[in-house]
C-alpha cells in the first residue's frame, strides 16, 4: 500500500507543484506508513527470544559433566 502511495505522489509531483491541494499530503502518508513499518517490525525483531547456544560436548562429555 505504501509503494503504490510513493509512486502515486511521483507521478503527481507535477500536479501537486502547479496546484494547491490535499493531493501534497498523499506523500506525507506513504512517508508515515514506511515509518510505522519499520518500527514495528523493529520492535518485533527486538523482542524475538534469543537462541541459547548450547556447551560444546568436549566440555561437558558424553555421559554430563
């Protein structure tokens, strides 16, 4: 949704230049879409549970410690 709101707003750039109008905020939204995008899935990498890596076997032995 957001790309087809960047490439509406280049394309209209010639438009919103000449005229005035609510047609200069489609940019705004797309720029605030990408935001919320990358934050979000930010936040969700961020949160992710690390991977606990395990002893090596030559430390600890076949049989434990």
């Amino acid at each position: 949704m957001s790309a087809m709101l960047l490439f509406g707003s280049a394309v209209l750039t010639p438009l919103v230049m000449d005229h005035a109008g609510p047609l200069g905020l489609l940019g705004l939204a797309d720029w605030l879409m990408w935001v919320v995008w990358i934050v979000a899935h930010g936040l969700v990498l961020m949160r992710r549970t690390p991977v606990r890596s395990r002893q090596p076997a030559a430390e600890t032995g076949p049989f434990g410690p």
